[in-house]
C-alpha cells in the first residue's frame, strides 16, 4: 500500500502540488523533499497545495508545509493550501493557522 503519492505541476510562476494519501513522521519528510524540489526554480513565487487526497495528516506533515512556506515567503512568495479534508482542516484549525499557513489567532481583547 502506498502511503504517500505527490505530484508536481509547474505553470510558469506557480507550481500545484497534489497530494495524496498520509502525511505523518513515516511520509512528511518525503513530502517535504518534493516540495524543495518544486521549488528550486528560480520563477516559482506562488505554490498552490491541493489536500484533497489527504486521508490524515499530523504535525509533521505541518512541518513540511511550514518550512516550503519559509522558503516562498523569503523571496516574496505565497503557499495556499485548497481543497482541504475536514481531517486537514481540524489539524490547522486546533493549531491556529489558515489555508495560507498564517496563524488565525482570535483577538482575545474583543
């Protein structure tokens, strides 16, 4: 059984990535290894991350998608995750971030 299957769309600024299947401690650091990869090219400003094939993902696979949004955000790129499964969407939602991996804090002074 494949845990993990990732593929990598690149349109001229911006690259999709489709992933599918598991992220967690066994898959995320192959995730992450794709999406360096994806990103190596000097153009890429905005990468679009599409979960809908995400089963179950923890923090690790968090991990991953934090660390591609550095490397974006360094040079002035975005990272947009869509498509999310209501198992990705509780894992962001219980640690505060959005779909572009920016922490949703509350204001608590409201």
């Amino acid at each position: 059984m494949e845990l993990l299957n990732v593929t990598v769309e690149p349109a001229h600024q911006q690259v999709t990535v489709r992933v599918r299947g598991e992220i967690d401690i066994a898959t995320a650091d192959h995730l992450q290894h794709i999406l360096d990869a994806a990103l190596q090219e000097a153009q890429v400003s905005r990468l679009e991350v599409d979960m809908s094939g995400v089963r179950f993902m923890d923090c690790s696979g968090l991990r991953a998608l934090l660390h591609a949004k550095e490397r974006l955000e360094k040079d002035g790129g975005t990272i947009t995750l869509v498509n999310l499964t209501p198992q990705v969407d509780r894992v962001l939602s219980i640690l505060g971030f959005d779909h572009s991996l920016s922490h949703n804090l509350l204001d608590s002074k409201a």
